[in-house]
C-alpha cells in the first residue's frame, strides 16, 4: 500500500508541474496568492487534440470556482438488439430483420469539480470516451447468406452488432488563467491530449 501511494502523489505532482509550472515552493506561493485576483465567473475552454490533428475545440463553459462542470460531446447510435430469424415463404425470402433496438451514447464526456487550493483553481473528475469500432457478425448459423436451389444469392442475410470500447482517464490539475494545461489522456489514438484554457470573466 505504502507504494501505491507513493506513486499516486508523484503523479499528483508530475501534473502540477506541467500546467502550474512552478519553481519551488516560493514561486508556487508567489502564483497562489494572484492566480484568483476576483471571486467572479471563469471562462473554461477545452479542446481535444489528436497527433498529427488540429486541436478540436470543444464546448466553452462559464463557471464559478466551486461548482461542477459538464463536458458532453456524446450523440446516440442506435443499434439492433433482437432479430426475427429469417423465413421462406411461397412470397419469397425474408431475411433476418430487426424486431428490438438499443441506444448507446458515443463520444466524450467529461465531468469536472473545481475547487480554490489557496487561490489555485483545481479541475478533478474523470474523462470518458466511449468509441464505435465497427460491427461484428453475430447469428452463428442463422446468420448465413441464403442461397437458391442453383447456388445463387438470394439475400445476404446480415445480422450485425456494433463494438464499443471505453476509454477513463481520471483528472486531477491545477491550471491558472491564461496558463494553457494539457494532459494525455486515454483513447484510441495513442497520444491524444485533453487542453484546458481558463479566462477570468
């Protein structure tokens, strides 16, 4: 146990490091004490930045230190979940169809607490990405092309289901105005980076 918290605060620090940037502790109590300068409204723009990619900006939102903020990039895929098996009737072939649908929100979505640490704003939470990969063939037997007595396509036949992996990164920075912050996050491209820009309204 010992260890694993001695790595956790090296990790707490190493984020410090990189968006605070302080250089010892006088620095960092010289940055506390003008980092917040008004207790009014601040401005978070977040935007996610792949390798190789434009940054791509995301929802700004207006905040006051203490409150929580929502970042939801997601949208609904609607897939199938139950199937009719197919049929042969004197009308001809009916393939497998779609009797039942499920809904699966896909993208990001980030939920943020924000707190003052000695005039410091601190942005904890946790990023989620839930991300499509594609479709994968399902009905094992029932889910085989049909073909005529002659060997000929009739109907594919396709029952197919989507692939989803989810991707959390939890959050814990500091970031001032002004300061831009970013911080890797975990998704599917390797590299990718969360950035947080904070303004004072």
């Amino acid at each position: 146990m010992k260890s694993i918290l001695s790595l956790s605060g090296i990790a707490a620090c190493a984020v410090i490091t990189s968006c605070a940037s302080p250089k010892g502790i006088s620095s960092f109590n010289q940055r506390s004490e003008v980092a917040l300068p008004h207790h009014g409204s601040f401005e978070l723009s977040t935007g996610l930045h792949e390798p190789w990619h434009r940054t791509k900006s995301l929802d700004a939102k207006t905040f006051k230190v203490g409150e929580n903020i929502e970042i939801d990039t997601r949208r609904e895929f609607v897939y199938p979940q139950d199937y009719e098996l197919a049929k042969m009737s004197a009308q001809g072939v009916m393939p497998a169809t779609p009797t039942d649908f499920a809904t699966k929100m896909v993208g990001l979505h980030t939920d943020l607490k924000t707190e003052d640490r000695n005039g410091l704003v601190v942005l904890k939470g946790t990023v989620t990405i839930t991300d499509f990969q594609g479709f994968s063939k399902m009905g094992g037997d029932a889910g085989q092309p049909i073909l005529d007595a002659k060997g000929r396509l009739l109907t594919e036949n396709k029952m197919e289901f989507p692939k989803f992996a989810t991707y959390s990164t939890p959050i814990f920075t500091v970031i001032q105005p002004g300061k831009p912050c970013a911080i890797e996050i975990s998704h599917p491209k390797n590299g990718t980076k969360l950035v947080f820009d904070l303004k004072a309204k």
